[in-house]
C-alpha cells in the first residue's frame, strides 16, 4: 500500500499538471507539487517501518511482474529521492523558469520523481529497466524546454546529448537483462543473486560487460560522461539537482544491483576496468574543474570526480567497497543539489557564473547563500566531518585492501591515485571559493550590487540541504548501518 | 473432395467480402448516396472484428480451423487461425474501419467516390484477414494479391500527378514482388510436393540434399517478395511515394492494414520451417536473412528519419524502421519470436492510426511544404518560420484546389501542438513514443522488449547490440517530431488557426479524425498500464 502511493502520487499528479497544464494557476501547481512530494515522503517514511512488498502480476503471458520492495540498499536511496522530491517542489515556489506553464514544469519533476522511485522500489529486473526509462522524456523536456533561456540551440542539443546517450546505456542494459533473464530463467532481483551466480563464467562475462556499459553511462564513468556537463549547465536548478541527487544514483545502484550481485564472476573480471575508469574519472574530473570557467559546469565536472570514487568503491568488490560506494551516493545526492541550489540562484540573477568575472564578495553581500557555498565545498572537497569524506576515505581505504581475487597492486595504485584526486578536490574547491566567496570588492553603494541573498522557499530548501550535509557527515552511521546487513546478505548470496 | 467447414472461423473474411457485394448492390440501387455505403461497410468490418475476437482469446493448441480434409490431422485443414492470426485479423479489420471512419470527415480529406473506394477498403480487408489464416499456397497467393491490389487502385484514385506516381511505384514494386512470390510458391510446391504451407513434406525435403537448396530458396525468395509489402529494405522505395501521393486515409491503410497483412503472410510461411530448427542449415540461412533485412530497414528507416521534414514522408520511414522492428524477432525461428512479430506489428498499427489521425486533424495542408526546405524552422528552436509560408497558404485557399492534400504536410505544422489543441497534440507526442519506444508510451518499450527478447534467447545477441543503435537514431528522429509539438507556437502565427484562417469552417477537428485519435488514444494509455490488454490476444 505504501509502496503504491509512494510511487503512484507523484506519477499520477505529475501526468494530470503535465496534460491539464494550461488550465492550472502556478499557485495550485506548486501547492499541488509540494503536496504530492510530501505525501510521497511521509509513504517513504512509513514504508521504512512496515517493509510492504507488492507483487502483482503485469504481463503474466510473459512473466513480467509489477514487484515493487524495500531492502537496507535501496532504503537510503528511496529517503534520498523523496526527500529531494519535496526541496525540487519547495524550490518550484521561489523559481519557475520561462519556456513553458508552471504546471508543466513541476508535472515534470514529479514524473522524474516517481520514476526514480519506481526504480529503486523494483524487485524485478525488466521492470527495473522500465522505470529506468521512466525518467528520460520528463527530464528531457525539463532540459531542453526549462533550461537555459538564452542558448535555444545550445538546449536542444543537452537535452538531446542526455536522451540519447542515457537511451544507448539503458538499451544496452536492457540487452544484458533479457540475456541474464533468459539465462536465469527468472527476472526477480532476489532470485537472480543466487541463479545467476550459478551461470558458466563466459555467459557472466558477457551479461557483465552489457549491464556495466550500459549503466556506466547514467553514473556516469569516464569517458562516458560527456553528456553530464552539457545537460547541467544548461537545465534549470530544480532539474540539474534532480540530475546530480537522484538520476546519476540510479546508475551507481543499477551497478550494485545488476552486474555486482548476478553476476559476481563476470563482474570480477571485469572490475579493474570500472576501476581504472573511476580513477582516472577521479583525476580528469579534477583537472578540468581546476580550468573551468562556467561555476555549473565545474560542479558538473566534480559530480564526474566524486562519482569516480562510487565506481572504484564498486570495483573493489568488498563489503567496505560497496558500503563506501553507497554512503557516496547519498553525499554527492545531498552536496551536489546543495552546490546545484546555490550555483543555480546564481546563474538566475547574474545570468551566468563566468568565475573570469570578479563579482561583489558574496560573504558580504549574501552571508547566508555565502555560507551555503563554502559548505558545500568544504564537503566537496572531502573535510572530515561532512558527508563527502565518508565517501571518499572509505572508497579509498577499501581499493587499498580489495575483496576477493581483485589485483592488489593495481588496487593499490588506484588507490594512490584516488588520493592525488581528492587533493585536486581541494585545490579546485579552493579557487572557486576564492573567487565567488571571498570575491572582489564591494562597491559602496548598495544599488550596485545585485542581490543574490537566498530568501524564503530557497533559503528553507538551502538550510535543509545544510543539515543534511551535516548530519550524514557527523553520523554516517544513521546510512552505514542501515546499509550494513544487506551489503553482507548480497555478497553473502554472491558466494 | 469433401471438405468439413467451419463458418464462424471463416466469418473475419467471409463478412468484408460480403460487405462487398452489398455495397456494390447498393450502389446500383442508389447511386447518388454513399454515406449509406460507407455505414454499411463500416458494420461488417466491426462485424467481422467480433467475429475474430473468440480466435484472438482461444489458445494455440486449438486453433480455429475450417476447410479440413475429412478424417484427417490439424496440418490437413486449409484455414487454421490461431490466436495470433485472429489477434492480425482484428488488428486489420479494426485498421480498415479506423480508415473508414477517417475519410467520414466531410472535408476536403474525405474519399472522392464514396461507394468505389469502400468496395476496394473492404476487398482488401477480405484479403488480409484471409491470407493471414490460409494454409494453401493458391488461395494464399491469390488473398494476398487481394490485399494488394486495391490498394494500388486507392492511391489512384486520388487522380493527381502525385497520386498517380506514388500509384505506379506501388504498382511496379508489386509486380516485381508477385513475381517472386510466385517463383518461391513453386519453388516450394518443387522442393516439398504440397502446395499446402504446412508441415506435410517439409522434413523430407530438408533432409535430401538435392531438395534442400529448393526449400531454402523458396522460403528466402518468399519472404523477399513479402518484405516488398512490409515496407522493408530492399523493397522499401515505394513507401515515400506512395504514402505522400495518397490521401491521409489511403497512407494510413498502407501504413497498418497492409503491414498486418504481410506480417500474417510472412508468419505463414515461417510458421512450418519452425519445425525444420533440428536443421541448422535451413534455419540459420533463413535466420541469417530475417536478421539482415531487419537490421537493414531499421537503421535506414531511422538515420532517414532525423533529416525528413515532411509530416507523411517522416511516418513513411518510421514504418520502414519499424518493418525492421517487426522482422528482428521472427528471426529467433520459433514461436516466441511469432508472438513478439505480433505484438510488436499491433502495437505500431495502434500508434500509427493516431499518428495518421493527428495529419488528418491538421485539415487540407499546404501546397509543396517539403520541397521549399523547411528544414531551418525546424532545425533552429527559435527561428522564424519561413516567409514564403503565408502568401503559399492564402494562395491555396484561394485557389481551393483539393489537388495535393497531403503533399506539404510539414512537421512545423504541428509547432506548439500540445498547447493549442490538447487532444491532437497530446495523442500524437503519446503514439511517437510509442513508435520510439519511451515511456510514458510503456506499450511501445514493452514491444521492444518483447521483440529483442526472443532473438537474445536463442544466442542471437549480436543482432540485438547492433539494433540498439536504431533504437537510438529512431529516439533521435521521433524527438525531432514531439520537440516541434512541445515547443511554444510562434508569435506571429498562432497555430490554433492554422491550417486555415480562424474564420474557415477547416479550423474545426474533422469528426473522423477526432473519433480514431480518441480510441487510439485510449488504447495507448489502456495498454501501456495493462499490457496484458494486447499480449492477452496473441496467446
């Protein structure tokens, strides 16, 4: 029952703001946006205490099953998305952006919503795969319709550079599915853990090589990632928050979830890939936000190095790896719509977030969005104490002592490298600091500076990002422990 | 030769074919009206749509069979229509009534010469709902060329220059297509001595290998000639032609009823060398064929796609690509892969109808649109729409030739679609994802699913990995369409009044299309959250 409303609320008011949205008032739409993100929340929560499945037959001539379930993995990513479901809709009240009605836009963000939990709610693979799809057309219009109203060809083609690339991952996974199915001849995620380890290793590497392709796009792994800064810089704040908080998470839990726990002798094999390709990702991500002009983009870019240490944690293969990996998750999903909340209130009143551009201090002319940024880069760059360290040192850590037959000394040397990463983290979290926090002069006049101070439904939306930064960071134990038992129960399945 | 018949098997064609007469009957009686005709027609094919829904619920064990030979097996009856046949015969009788129903709008749409054009929709429905379920090899010849040549006499009919090419490109690809097919029937009736597509004889003749090369040569030269009706590579060329040259109700019965039809034809003749598995090299050469003409279409049809900018051209290469579609699970060679072929062919017929339904909301269309490059409007979001536009426009109202209705159909047309005419729009961004194959049209990525599954089953994953590219460039291509419909009408010519000015009586939605968009819509929706709704039907 929970599990229905949680992901039919959010669906079905999106579908109604999406096709009645020019017959709707803003307001009515907002408050019915807020609304049905709560109700989607308070499900979560209640969901969490009652652990309900639901498993109800689709397409019985074909086996598909509609079987939607909560376990300690998906738990933390299903609070995330519900809870950034209600910041997005609270956001909505303050900033709609031009380029369609208000309906539109937050019948959007709800389907996006209700497709990121419909995935992360699926105890089946083909269905998995089809709430997967889910989110692409509604984040596709929010992109290349809501986003940025001053590049009309530069909108078109992020929004078309994410479908498609987001489109070939998802068609390739879905090929290592039907294959893995037909192998396994079942498509329960719970069932699969144990039928598809028994698969001889060639069919495991295959299913393997398809699965991880096809999601390391949506993480995105380096060098599959050329569509994330396009797509960023150019969609408006709600929608780059939904982006970096909840669709690049569907990848890294897709990787958990699929290759990792079906097919763990392919995926072994194929690991040290991910791995190099997380590193390097890592260092890249890093390199670039070190030149980058556009603050969006930069952001963009660090979502690439932060995600680099989920894949290597991933990689690694062992309970510590893939507990690193998914107390990542939920760090980059509450810093990176942090950074995206304050860059994005930005962009809106400066018109663009050129960091060549010496701007008004912002500790002096918005303390509290001021405040804001230098947490989130602080977090970003790894501080102890904020979310992202956890992430990080944990990742780190476990690429020094990799489970099972992975090879040390390349482990080792990721490792190495994952460290050089994050001190790249720091430097270009620094510069940006330097450059918009402590900023250039302020002129004396007030009239001249142009007020970017973060105020009613933003500041509300700032301040919870804020806390949840914070919390996650001093007591990583409220994800690690929840966590925990299942990341033992699937790699306990996977011997 | 006693025969034991069955006539409520045989009732799906018996009652088209009976429409024909009565319509031909009525008009001799009352030559002035049509409308009574069109009425009549449209009866008979939702009687015979009934008629069919008892095969489509049945199970493939018990196939409804008719004309059998006394006293023996199931192989020996002439008519055999299982699930699936009956699911392709609905599909088509339904097709044909949707086409109907379309050219009822009264407007300049509508079919010239009422009665006539009945008697050839119905003849066609005859032929398609018969050759999907006919087991022997003249009868099933002669029901296809049924299927076939009336609607070369649709195009026609139109009596324009364009008609009249896109009437003899159809015309000649059809002959070049009969005369393969009749060199494959005897290259069969050679290599196994039945002319019944059944079982009977076949095994003989895949174990001898003098006879073996006839069988694999009739079964390659058979579904050749067949891909000429489905639209796919090597004999797509007259798609464009003739769906731009017809009238919007014409194309779309090109666009479904016939794709039904030749979708049954092909399943026909696979459905006996299913057996011949246990023979690798009979069945990976006619695997190997299926695969490659699939692959091709899809991925022509597709790249075609991202550059077209006329409305009826761009569906004509979405049903090459999606012939592909169809082709790519046959090539598993089994049954699983014949009920995906099914699945997937009705759900793109559905989608298409509306899509079909949506450029004949559009009314009478202007006059040349796509050889003038509309292209920029379309490639650049905010640019301004081209300024030949409005004085062609007038000058065709003046003129009120009815000349070229659908020629110039350009997809800018439909810019701001969904904001201005909800249903229109609406319904038509819901059957292109459909055809694309994203969710919210789930039934469309379902369909896909259904048809890849089959093939990666059996080992064939290559031909799946390659067809992931088409599903991309066709993503790309049907997101060129709904973009234009999301995207905020123009300024200076808003598009609630186009295609006529606010005043003309065109602005209104014809009834006719209103009413097809609407089921369809319906079906769409109803099916994309119970899919079992479709693959119930096909067993």
């Amino acid at each position: 029952m929970a599990l229905m409303v949680l992901v039919l609320v959010p669906a079905v008011l999106g579908g109604l703001l999406v096709t009645a949205g020019r017959f709707i008032q803003p307001q009515d739409a907002q408050r019915a946006g807020v609304a049905a993100a709560l109700v989607a929340l308070a499900a979560v929560v209640w969901a969490a205490f009652t652990d309900p499945v639901v498993d109800w037959a689709w397409l019985p001539d074909l086996g598909l099953r509609l079987h939607l379930g909560l376990d300690g993995i998906s738990l933390p990513l299903v609070l995330l998305t519900a809870l950034i479901g209600v910041l997005v809709t609270v956001h909505a009240c303050s900033e709609l952006p031009p380029g369609g009605s208000p309906a539109t836009f937050i019948g959007c963000l709800l389907l996006v919503e209700a497709g990121a939990l419909a995935t992360f709610c699926a105890r089946d693979a083909v269905l998995f795969f089809v709430a997967f799809e889910l989110v692409l057309v509604p984040m596709w219009v929010l992109i290349s319709r809501f986003g940025d109203p001053h590049d009309a060809r530069r909108r078109t083609e992020a929004g078309h550079r994410f479908i498609l690339y987001t489109a070939l991952g998802s068609t390739l996974m879905l090929i290592g599915i039907l294959l893995l199915v037909g192998a396994a001849h079942t498509s329960q995620l719970d069932e699969l853990v144990s039928a598809g380890a028994a698969l001889p290793a060639r069919t495991q590497l295959t299913i393997a090589v398809l699965l991880t392709v096809g999601l390391a796009v949506k993480v995105p792994v380096f060098p599959l990632h050329t569509w994330l800064p396009a797509a960023h810089t150019t969609a408006p704040t709600a929608g780059s928050v939904l982006l970096a908080a909840i669709l690049l998470k569907m990848g890294s839990y897709g990787l958990v979830r699929l290759p990792l726990a079906s097919v763990p002798d392919g995926f072994a094999v194929i690991a040290p890939a991910l791995g190099i390709a997380g590193a390097v990702g890592i260092i890249w991500g890093g390199l670039i936000c070190l030149v980058e002009r556009d603050l969006k983009r930069l952001i963009a870019y660090s979502s690439v190095a932060h995600m680099g240490f989920v894949a290597l944690g991933v990689a690694t293969g062992s309970q510590l790896g893939l507990q690193a990996a998914l107390i990542g998750n939920i760090a980059h999903g509450l810093v990176s719509a942090l950074l995206f909340v304050v860059v994005g209130g930005l962009k809106q009143r400066w018109g663009d977030v050129d960091l060549a551009v010496l701007r008004p201090a912002l500790r002096d002319t918005a303390p509290h969005r001021g405040f804001a940024l230098l947490l989130g880069l602080a977090a970003a760059l790894g501080v102890p104490g904020l979310a992202v360290f956890w992430g990080e040192f944990l990742a780190i850590v476990a690429s020094w002592t990799p489970g099972g037959e992975q090879p040390v000394a390349l482990f080792r040397t990721l490792a190495v490298l994952a460290a050089l990463g994050a001190v790249l983290g720091v430097a270009y979290c620094l510069r940006v600091a330097g450059r918009v926090w402590v900023g250039g002069p302020v002129p004396d006049e007030p009239s001249a500076v142009v007020d970017v101070e973060a105020r009613g439904a933003e500041r509300l939306v700032v301040t919870a990002l804020s806390v949840g930064v914070l919390v996650v960071g001093i007591v990583p134990a409220v994800v690690l422990d929840v966590t925990g038992p299942a990341v033992a129960a699937l790699l306990g399945g996977a011997q | 030769m006693n025969l034991t018949l069955d006539w409520l098997a045989l009732a799906p064609t018996l009652l088209p074919a009976a429409g024909v007469l009565v319509v031909l009957l009525l008009d001799a009686l009352l030559p002035a009206a049509s409308q009574p005709a069109r009425v009549v027609g449209l009866l008979l094919l939702l009687a015979g749509a009934t008629a069919a829904v008892p095969g489509a619920l049945g199970t493939s064990e018990r196939p409804a069979l008719s004309l059998c030979m006394p006293g023996a097996a199931d192989h020996a009856c002439l008519w055999s229509a299982g699930p699936a046949a009956s699911a392709l015969q609905l599909g088509i009788l339904g097709a044909c009534a949707a086409v109907l129903v379309l050219g009822l709008g009264g407007d300049g749409e509508s079919l010239r010469d009422g009665s006539v054009e009945v008697v050839l929709v119905l003849a066609a429905a005859t032929g398609g709902t018969g050759v999907v379920a006919a087991r022997d090899l003249p009868a099933w010849l002669v029901l296809l060329e049924l299927a076939t040549v009336p609607t070369v006499a649709l195009v026609a009919l139109r009596g324009n220059a364009r008609a009249a090419g896109g009437a003899l490109s159809l015309l000649t690809t059809s002959l070049v297509s009969f005369a393969f097919l009749v060199l494959g029937a005897a290259l069969w009736l050679l290599a196994t001595g039945s002319p019944v597509l059944g079982p009977v004889g076949l095994r003989d003749a895949a174990a001898d290998p003098v006879r073996r090369p006839l069988l694999l040569l009739s079964v390659v030269v058979l579904v050749t000639g067949l891909a000429f009706k489905l639209s796919a590579w090597p004999f797509h060329a007259w798609t464009p032609a003739a769906f731009t040259g017809a009238s919007t109700p014409i194309a779309a019965l090109l666009a479904t009823a016939s794709k039904l039809t030749a979708t049954g034809a092909v399943i026909v003749v696979l459905t006996p060398v299913i057996a011949l598995t246990g023979t690798p090299q009979v069945a990976h050469s006619i695997a190997a064929v299926l695969g490659g003409i699939a692959l091709v279409s899809m991925l022509l049809g597709s790249v075609v796609m991202l550059r077209v900018t006329d409305s009826v051209r761009f569906l004509a290469f979405s049903t090459i690509a999606q012939s592909g579609w169809v082709l790519l699970p046959l090539a598993a060679m089994n049954a699983a892969g014949h009920r995906a072929a099914v699945g997937y062919v009705l759900t793109y017929a559905i989608a298409t109808l509306v899509a079909f339904a949506a450029v004949a909301a559009l009314g009478p269309g202007e006059q040349a649109g796509e050889q003038a490059g509309w292209g920029i409007a379309e490639q650049d979001q905010a640019g301004p729409e081209p300024s030949g536009q409005a004085p062609l426009e007038e000058g065709h109202m003046a003129l009120g030739q009815g000349g070229s209705e659908s020629a110039g159909r350009p997809l800018a047309a439909f810019r701001g679609m969904l904001r201005a005419r909800p249903l229109v729009g609406g319904t038509l961004g819901l059957a292109l994802l459909v055809l694309a194959g994203l969710p919210p049209g789930i039934i469309g990525l379902l369909a896909k699913v259904q048809a890849l599954r089959p093939v990666i089953d059996v080992g064939l994953w290559p031909l799946a990995v390659v067809a992931v590219i088409a599903v991309v460039i066709g993503i790309a291509g049907y997101l060129r369409w709904v973009a234009i419909l999301v995207r905020p009408a123009p300024e200076s010519s808003p598009v609630g009044a186009r295609p006529g000015a606010p005043t003309s009586p065109r602005r209104d939605t014809p009834r006719g299309a209103v009413a097809v968009l609407g089921i369809g819509g319906v079906l769409l929706v109803a099916t994309s959250l119970l899919p079992q709704l479709l693959w119930g039907l096909i067993g």
